[in-house]
C-alpha cells in the first residue's frame, strides 16, 4: 500500500462498469476502503495468517479492495474455479474456505460457513432482499468501520497470499513473501496508466493491477461486458484510453 499512498490525491484505479458506470478512487480513497474492509475480516471472522477469503467475485474494483483487505492481514485470497461450489467451499488445495465474498450469497451459504454479500454498484447501500439468514450485508456493514486499520497480525510470509486454479491461469498459489516478484514478471513501465481488461481470469486482472500499483501506477479496470462492447467500438476504445491517460 505505500506506492498506493506516496501521492495520496492521484487516481490509482478507475472503473468502467456495466450501464456507463465509471468509479475513480484515489489512493487515499482506496486506502480507505481497504482499512474499513480488513478491519471488518479480523473483527468479524478473526482473518489471520493461515485463514482462507474465498472471493467469488467478478473482476471489478471491489475484488481488488477485498484481496487487498484479506493481504493486509495476513489471509489466504483464495479465486474459485468455474465448477460451481460443493460442500464444503474449499480451496484448490481441498482445505475448507474460512469466510465467502460473494455476489450469490443464497448458494454459498449452503456451502461456507461465513458469508459476506457483496452489492456491485458502486452506489449501493444494501444488498437487497435475497439476502439469506447470517450472511452479512457487505454493502450496509463496510462503512462502519475506522479508516484506518486497528489492528493487522503480523504477516507470515510463508503462507499463501493467493490460491488460484491452475487453469485457465497459470498458477496455483503464491506464497505473501512471492506476492511482489510474481506481480512483476512483466511489470509494465514505471509510472504506467494500464488498462486491465475485465475478460482476463481473476488471477490476471489481480496480478496487473498489483504491477501497475508496485511501479507507482495506475490502472483502468473494465468489465467484462465493458471490455467486449470496447473491443466491438475501436474507436470508443481509443477516446477512452486518450481520456484516461492510457500508456500500456
């Protein structure tokens, strides 16, 4: 979080979502987000080094505030594979999830013992009325929190910081002490405005936008219906990426 921080007034992720939406957050807003959400994990479900934070979310700027959340202290991010989830919710190393982040919390709930809800739009303050018994309204709840972390357990950086299927990405896990170096593999120039693409695997958008922010960066994060519609208007595409500040 420290590059997110160093120029805390300057956009670090701008979102391009279904039916024109567009978010911008800074990095002291971003920070924000992230302390209020890791305070959340560690007073609600005790979130430490060993525990697992399936995100069962699209690419979408709240994916990255919960697996920054779920790094800040010490957890275990954990993306699904596309088989929908048996009991109990595991990860792709077969060990039972601690807490579920979900958009469909009526069918994880048959599989994870704690639940989070999470309403997409960036304007939502509740999840809705499908919203099964003991899941909890991410939407409503977030917000509740300090602004700045409380309290974090001190990071072993021999745990995972992230499982993911091996396929359609390739990898498995990377453990909180690789989390950098796996990011910049192919880290695009410092300084670097990148367009992250909403159809890439979860684990790709995630590793991206990671590179961007670790060179001092920023990225423009798009859905997938975004990335499609974009793709179909080249010339949409190209007025965005102008507007944006597009470099890579």
């Amino acid at each position: 979080m420290n590059a997110l921080v160093s120029e805390p007034g300057r956009p670090r992720l701008t979102w391009y979502g279904d039916d024109g939406e567009r978010v911008e957050l800074s990095g002291s807003v971003l920070e924000n987000w992230m302390s209020k959400t890791t305070n959340l994990l560690v007073e609600e479900f005790d979130a430490a080094p060993g525990s697992r934070v399936l995100l069962d979310l699209p690419v979408h700027w709240r994916t990255a505030v919960w697996a920054l959340a779920s790094w800040r202290c010490g957890a275990t991010v954990v993306l699904p594979s596309a088989a929908p989830p048996g009991p109990p919710a595991t990860a792709p190393d077969r060990r039972p999830v601690d807490v579920a982040i979900t958009t469909r919390p009526a069918e994880l709930a048959a599989v994870a013992d704690d639940v989070v809800a999470v309403a997409l739009p960036a304007l939502a303050r509740r999840f809705g009325d499908d919203l099964p018994p003991g899941a909890l309204d991410a939407a409503s709840a977030v917000m509740t929190y300090a602004d700045a972390v409380l309290f974090a357990p001190e990071t072993d950086l021999g745990e995972p910081a992230l499982l993911a299927p091996a396929e359609p990405a390739p990898v498995s896990a990377v453990l909180h002490g690789d989390l950098l170096p796996w990011a910049l593999r192919d880290a695009p120039a410092e300084h670097a405005r990148v367009l992250v693409d909403g159809r890439l695997p979860g684990v790709e958008a995630l590793r991206r936008t990671l590179a961007a922010w670790a060179v001092g960066g920023s990225v423009v994060l798009t859905s997938a219906g975004t990335a499609a519609a974009l793709e179909a208007d080249p010339e949409r595409r190209r007025r965005i990426a102008e507007q944006e500040g597009v470099t890579a």
